[in-house]
C-alpha cells in the first residue's frame, strides 16, 4: 500500500497477509479524489472514514491535508495496523489529527 500524493507521497506500508481487508487500490484512490477534489477544499474539511480496514482512505486525506480525519474500525488487528501507519506517517506532523 502507498500514498499517492500529498505530503506523504510515495511512503509505502506493507499490509499483513492475514488482514481479511485488502488496501483500496491506487486506480481506484486516483478517482474517488479526483471526484472529491471538484467539491471538497481538504485542507478545511474534516473527515470521517468509515469501516477503515487497511486504512488507506484515512492516510490519502490526512497527506491531501485534512486538518482531521476520525477512522472507524471494529478488528483490533487493523485498528493497530491503522494506528501505526497514521503514526509513522505524520511523526512531527504537528497540524495533523488523527482519532480512531
């Protein structure tokens, strides 16, 4: 799984082979934000992603800069994996808020 643009463009996660989730793919990212870019001012906009699975949604919006992003996910496995790559990705981000 990787960021396709934004302040976290090109960092690369490796999603765990057990996940029942699979990442969404960059064909299908592209799209989805190429649409909401026609309507959405993300650096005013706070988000909600629901069922977050790999949490490839949650970390496309906080790199397009979503002041904040609250993920939603019941499987503790991918909360983890979700928490940490939020983690990794915006370490001493101070404008980025993530809540899970």
């Amino acid at each position: 799984m990787r960021i396709i643009t934004g302040k976290y463009k090109g960092k690369h996660f490796e999603v765990p082979r057990s996940f029942k989730a699979r990442p969404t793919t960059d064909f299908a990212k592209e799209n989805l934000f190429n649409v909401l870019r026609a309507y959405v001012d993300f650096e005013t906009t706070r988000a909600l992603d629901l069922f977050a699975g790999t949490g490839s949604i949650t970390l496309e919006l906080l790199s397009r800069g979503c002041p904040e992003v609250v993920s939603v996910e019941r499987d503790r496995q991918h909360f983890s994996f979700v928490r940490a790559a939020v983690e990794h990705c915006t370490a001493g981000d101070d404008e980025a808020h993530f809540r899970v």
